[in-house]
C-alpha cells in the first residue's frame, strides 16, 4: 500500500508539473477540432464513397480551405505571418550653422538626398489636428523634392521614431533623455504608392477608386522602391533636479544642432521589392496547400474518369 500510494504521489506531482491549462488545454482543443470536423467529415463522407474516395475527398476539401484562407492570410498580413519589415540605419545628418564639415556622421549613401535642415512648425495652435494639418499645408508649399512629410498620427511613423531612438542611443548620438524628437520633424520618401481621396467624394467613387488603386499598385506595378524615413532630433537644454521635486519637462535647445536620422525600410523576405517578409510565410503556404489540393483534385478526377470508362465498358 505504500509503494502504491508513493507511485499515485509521484504521478500526480509529474501531471501537476507539466503544466495542464497552458498546454494540454490547447492540444486538447486542436485534436477534438481535428477528430470532430476533419474525421466527422470523412466519417460521413467514407459511407458513401468508400475509405479511400472519402479520404481524398476529405483532403482535397481540407487542403482547399487552407489554400483560400492562405490568399486571406497573404493579402491582409495576418494568421501565420513572417518577420514583420524593420528600420535599419542609412546615414545621421547633422545641420549645425557653426560646422564646416559634411555634416555625416555616417558614410552618405549615393541616391539618399538631404533635406538641407528643413523644419517645419506651427506656432500659435494648440489643438494638435489643427497644427498637423497647419505643418502639412507648410510642407507643400516647400521645395522638398521627393520627401513628403508624415504626421504624428501615422502608424510607420511611430514605429520609425521606437527604431531611432534605440539607433541614437545605441551609436552614443545621445544619452538617455538628453534629447526630443521634433514634432514635426518626420519625413518619408519611396515605398509603395499612396492612394489620395478628395474630401466630398462619394462611397462608391472611393472604394472604385481603391479597387482601381490595388490592380495598378499590384499587377501593373508589382515592385517598389526603396522607402526612407527621416527624424528630426534635438538636443534638449540640460536642466537641474531638485530634491524632493519631480523631474523637470524637457524643452529643447535651439542653439542645438539639428539632427536628422536617415533610414531605410527592409521589407525581409528572398524578393522584398515584390513581397515582404511579412507576407511571404503565408504566401509559401498558400503555394503549398494549392498545389496539394491540386494534386488531389488531379487524382479524384482521374479516379471518376477510371470508374466512368469501366461503367461504359460493362453496359
């Protein structure tokens, strides 16, 4: 009785170890999914036609559904997605009036132009929608080449302006906290081609429009190219703590010079100009199911075709 009850001891104590709701619920879960929709479906399927004419039937029906929902998965960037694009460094430029040098604290790259120390501001507003649009309006009437600017309301540019900061502490441009990124001071150049709706147009001219936008962008001009992103620093004046006083707000210098980080989008992937890394993990399963499916769908073909000739045969 006590080596029985020592033996129960050690079993419970290794089901309790492994782990039950993180790991065997979700495997639990997977396999009733598999036996009950997948084997239900064969089960039902394998009384008429045979086991194997409902195995392949079962298959090519699963092998479909997984080819659709990977045209899903491709075109929208989610379910099964690869390495997201990243912000990789290209140059630093430094626009101080006092400095006779180049300006590069890094190598320039032939084909990157410079912004010349363009700042855009909007003095005077403070509701932000209001300064956007106020420093958006100053950017169009500048002569900034291919670069547009790019609000703070814009998702790439926060993830952008996360990818700067860890460069600028990362190459000791700055230390920690000793700096501010310009409010307005976020430009972009290349990448894919962006879809302009005039204000007023109606539902059904925007999403024609959109629909025209998505066939030209990807079976007229599949490639794209190379996408920059530029952020404008500052060094912020070095004030003192006081004890028992919180931290006091940084404000920026503006004898300091302007700094401006110059990145380049990696998209990932074997053929980044065509599809991303992000997408092309789905792609490659969406490639893999279709051809399975297709294989099966061959062989249910070829099997009918068989069993239409021996029925001919036999009447």
């Amino acid at each position: 009785m006590t080596t029985l009850a020592a033996t129960s001891t050690l079993q419970l104590a290794f089901i309790d170890g492994i782990g039950f709701d993180p790991f065997f619920r979700g495997f639990l879960s997977v396999m009733v999914g598999v036996v009950v929709l997948i084997g239900g479906t064969y089960l039902i399927i394998a009384t008429n036609t045979g086991t194997r004419g409902g195995f392949m039937i079962s298959m090519a029906g699963l092998f479909g559904w997984m080819f659709l929902m990977g045209i899903i998965w491709t075109v929208y960037g989610i379910g099964w997605r690869g390495n997201p694009p990243t912000w990789e460094l290209v140059q630093v430029d430094v626009d101080d009036p006092e400095d006779t040098d180049d300006g590069l604290l890094f190598s320039e790259i032939e084909g990157v132009p410079d912004l010349g120390g363009v700042t855009l501001s909007a003095p005077g507003i403070d509701d932000p929608d209001e300064a956007q649009a106020a420093a958006l309006e100053q950017s169009e009437s500048l002569d900034l080449g291919d670069w547009r600017y790019l609000p703070t309301s814009d998702s790439t540019r926060g993830e952008a302006q996360a990818a700067a900061d860890a460069l600028l502490l990362e190459e000791g441009i700055y230390d920690a906290g000793g700096y501010l990124p310009l409010q307005f001071g976020g430009f972009t150049r290349g990448g894919k081609p962006i879809l302009e709706i005039d204000e007023g147009t109606n539902f059904f001219s925007e999403q024609l429009s959109r629909v025209a936008h998505f066939f030209d962008e990807t079976f007229l001009h599949p490639t794209h190219s190379q996408e920059l992103m530029v952020i404008q620093t500052q060094a912020t004046v070095a004030k003192p703590t006081l004890p028992g006083q919180p931290p006091p707000v940084a404000e920026i210098d503006p004898d300091a010079p302007l700094i401006s980080v110059v990145m380049e989008r990696d998209r990932g992937g074997p053929i980044p100009n065509i599809i991303s890394g992000l997408r092309f993990t789905p792609f490659m399963f969406t490639i893999f199911n279709g051809l399975v499916f297709a294989v099966l769908a061959w062989a249910l073909h070829n099997r009918d075709r068989r069993e239409a000739e021996i029925r001919a045969a036999v009447a």
